[in-house]
C-alpha cells in the first residue's frame, strides 16, 4: 500500500513520474523505484531532469516547427500578392 504524504504525491505527478496499480514507483523504463532510499531518491532526481530535459526538447521541436510554418506561409501570402497583382 502506498503511504506517501500528499506534498509527496504531487512531486511525483508533477515529475510526471507513474505508480503502477500497487503504488510502486516507476520510471520511463517502467523499472520499480522504492521510495525513501537515498539512492533511489537520486533515481528519482534524475528521472525527474530526464523528463523535463525531453519536455524541454519537445518546446524547442514545436517552435522551430512553428517558425517553420510561418515562413512557409509568409512565402505563399507573396506568391499570392504577386499573382493577384498580374
């Protein structure tokens, strides 16, 4: 049964960090993390700097998509001016 304290719970969550259906910890490889070991609490830590890192990435890869798309339409608004102008 799991018996964390609710601040402990939202870390988790907000960590994006999944607990299986018995409350056990896991990590992106869905490895078992027992909670309230030093060292697992650096397992922890680390998974925690792993995620972010990738949701990090995944802003950066949707800007440059944006920007992307931008100048595709800007492109196509000239084209258009310029045959509307023929």
């Amino acid at each position: 049964m799991l018996c964390l304290e609710d601040e402990n719970l939202r870390e988790i969550e907000r960590a994006g960090i999944r607990l299986d259906k018995a409350g056990i910890i896991l990590g992106s490889d869905n490895i078992p993390i027992e909670w309230g070991r030093s060292e697992n609490l650096e397992m922890l830590r680390l998974e925690k700097e792993k995620l972010e890192r990738y949701k990090q990435d995944e802003l950066e890869l949707e800007k440059f998509r944006l920007e992307k798309n931008t100048d595709a339409q800007r492109r196509l608004d000239s084209q258009c001016l310029i045959i509307q102008s023929i």
